[in-house]
C-alpha cells in the first residue's frame, strides 16, 4: 500500500507567483491529503519557498528545473536542492530532434549526474509522449536514455500518462526500468469517441489500470508517488481532491 502521495507544483501553477500563494496552495494540498511536492519553477526565493512548505507539512520530493541552469552554474543548483530538502534534481522533459542531440544531451546529463551524485544527489528525466518516436535510423530517443544515462546517478520519472499516449505499456516499462524510478507521475488518461482524442483527467476517471500500475510501482522500488495533472475543466483543487480521495480509497487504506 501506498503510505504517501505528493504533487507536481505545475498543477497550481496559477498559485506559486507569490508567498501566500504559494502557503494557501500546499495548507490546500495537506488538507486533502497530500504531503509531498515536486517544484516546476520557483517563482520566489527558494529559501521563502521551502520555507513554505515545511511549516505547511510539505516536503520536497523533487524538482524540475531548467537543463540550462544545471549546465550553467551547478554549483548554484546543489545549493538551491539543499535548501529545498530534495536529493533529486530534475528536469520536466527535453526535446532531442536527431539521434546526435540525443546523444549530445546523455553525455551532458551523464556529467551533471557525476558532480550532483558526490553530494548524495541523482539526475531525473521527466518523459513524455515524443521519446517514443522513432528516428530515420530506427533508434527511439527512451531507448537511448536508458542506455545512455548511468543507472547509477540517474533516475526516471515516469508519467503513467505520457507512456501510454506514447504507445507503450505502462507496466513493461515500468519493469524494464526496475530500481532506476524513484519517483512516479500518477496521471490518467480520458478518451473521447473521437479518433485520438485522449485527454489529461483525475485518478481514477480514466482508463488506466491502476491496481496493476501501484503493483509494479511497488514491486521496483517506487519511493514517491506524485499526481500531476496538466489541465482540469475547473477548478484545480476540485481535480486534486478527486485524484486523492481515489488513491486513498483504494491504495493507502
């Protein structure tokens, strides 16, 4: 059984411009059920924004930050992870147009990963649909990945969402990566009658087979399990509530 569940801050996006804000979103989250986070952006200092959260009984799980700032200044970004309480410093995807940038973004990431991994960090890749694309030479960028970045000092979020609209099974996946996902995006996929038409919804108003993904994710190891949801048709904390009374109904009893 799941004992936590935490959030991807992209979903409150519209609340993090400001300190209260940001203290109204996580007093919100801990209300209905949440007790973890994983940032996307910091739009305040950081200091003031983990501060936040931990007098609000949030901890950090993770981060997305910009690929650029790590390439820029990592010294600057093992500071920042410190004062946030997280050991996974992470980025929310990365387009690669060839096969050659592919390779040229897993030697970079494999070199951050060796510098944050002396201070007790890992590197994560956040997927999305695109990495399931093949190149002109057959090669598929998640393929590459897996291979490419050190199983080691690296680690996948996989979003349950984004393979599925990728065309893979969620659960062969999350087998063939086994020990390298710390932390997992729980987000369901909807589907209209409509060819293609599949769309971001709450936990559990999709077609996901939860029951088999938490039992993988459990099986490999999984630590955090966090919701993300890209777009709601409301309110977001309305969505959010869904998702956490779902989980906790079925998995955290």
């Amino acid at each position: 059984m799941i004992k936590q569940i935490g959030l991807q801050m992209w979903t409150l996006r519209d609340h993090m411009g400001t300190p209260e804000g940001i203290r109204m979103a996580f007093r919100k989250m801990k209300e209905l059920g949440y007790d973890g986070a994983q940032t996307a952006g910091c739009r305040i200092p950081y200091e003031d924004y983990a501060r936040i959260a931990h007098e609000e009984g949030i901890e950090i799980w993770g981060t997305h930050e910009e690929f650029e700032y790590m390439l820029e200044d990592i010294e600057k970004e093992i500071r920042v992870h410190k004062i946030m309480g997280t050991s996974l410093m992470g980025i929310g995807g990365f387009m690669c147009n060839t096969a050659e940038e592919t390779e040229r973004f897993i030697e970079q990431a494999n070199k951050i990963a060796d510098r944050i991994y002396e201070e007790g960090m890992k590197f994560t890749y956040h997927n999305h649909s695109h990495e399931f694309t093949k190149f002109p030479d057959g090669r598929r960028p998640i393929d590459m990945l897996i291979e490419g970045l050190d199983p080691k000092k690296t680690s996948f979020v996989l979003d349950t969402y984004w393979v599925q609209h990728g065309g893979a099974d969620i659960r062969y996946m999350m087998e063939k990566l086994a020990g390298r996902i710390d932390l997992i995006h729980l987000k369901d996929m909807g589907k209209t009658r409509e060819p293609d038409e599949q769309f971001i919804t709450e936990i559990g108003n999709g077609n996901l087979w939860w029951e088999g993904i938490i039992h993988t994710a459990e099986k490999i190891g999984v630590k955090y399990y966090v919701v993300e949801q890209d777009v709601y048709p409301g309110d977001p904390f309305d969505s959010i509530k869904i998702s956490s009374d779902y989980l906790h109904e079925h998995f955290m009893k």
